[in-house]
C-alpha cells in the first residue's frame, strides 16, 4: 500500500487535508504524480511545478510543501504539503 497526505496550510493552521492510497504496480514516481493530480483535482488547483528544491526536499525526507512560486494562478493558502505516510 503507498499512501499520500496532503495538507493545505494558511497562517499555520490546515485547512484542508486528505489522503490518497495506491495499490497498482507502478513506480513510486508515477504514484507520487498519480496521487498529486487526484489531490489537485480534489483541492480544485492547477498542478504545483517541482522545483529543484521540491525534488530535493521529496527525496530527501518523502515530504515537501509547494507555495506560490510552483503555482501558475494565485493560491488563497501559503503551501500545499504533500507526505508519504506509507510505502511498501
């Protein structure tokens, strides 16, 4: 089972959250994406850009947040986090 969180924070309170499971046998890379359209869709955002630093932060600790420089329209929040919770 591979499972996503993902949190949408303003002035350090959450106000979304939900997550995201994925059984399939894809790479862990295409669950990451799989799972970060389905959070987009849910979220009603357009889909956040990986920046070098989010790439680097998502290796490194399997969690990064996405503020308004990886958003092309204007977000009403400070970041979008995104955790995996669970990786078999």
């Amino acid at each position: 089972m591979f499972r996503i969180w993902a949190k949408e924070w303003k002035d350090n309170r959450m106000l979304k959250d939900m997550t995201v499971e994925n059984d399939s046998d894809d790479t862990r890379t295409h669950k990451v994406f799989f799972a970060l359209d389905e959070i987009c869709c849910a979220f009603d955002l357009s889909k956040p850009i990986w920046l070098d630093m989010n790439i680097h932060e998502f290796k490194r600790h399997a969690k990064t947040r996405f503020g308004q420089d990886s958003f092309i329209d204007g977000i009403d929040f400070d970041f979008l986090e995104i955790q995996v919770i669970e990786e078999d």
